[in-house]
C-alpha cells in the first residue's frame, strides 16, 4: 500500500464520520476534499517519527469542524 492509497483510505474513513455525525459529504466538496487530504498528508509524515496524530480542520464544511 502506498502514501497515496493509504491517504485515500483515511480520507474515505474520515470522510464517511463526518457524513454519519452531521449529514454533509466532505468528499463530494472539492475544496474541503483538497483541505482534508493536506491534513492526511501532515499526520501521515507526522506518524512516520511519532505513534500519535490529529487531524483538525476548522470550517470544513458549512461551519462544521473536523
């Protein structure tokens, strides 16, 4: 499994817990898409030096936060 595939897979993960807590698809947007991807991204490097990451978004999607 590659960074990319491993990014996708939490993004699809995440995504799919947003929608189930507030109704709304982060996926289907692509600027919240874009955001969420970069957030990956960071804790993915992040998790190669250390055990433990976040992700927080602020304002992803309609004022919601991740």
């Amino acid at each position: 499994m590659g960074a990319r595939n491993f990014d996708a897979s939490i993004l699809n993960k995440i995504g799919q817990e947003f929608f189930d807590k507030y109704k709304v698809d982060p996926r289907t947007n692509p600027k919240a898409r874009i955001r969420m991807l970069d957030s990956i991204e960071k804790a993915r490097i992040i998790l190669s030096g250390i055990n433990e990451s976040s992700i927080n978004i602020e304002c992803l999607v309609d004022d919601y936060d991740l």
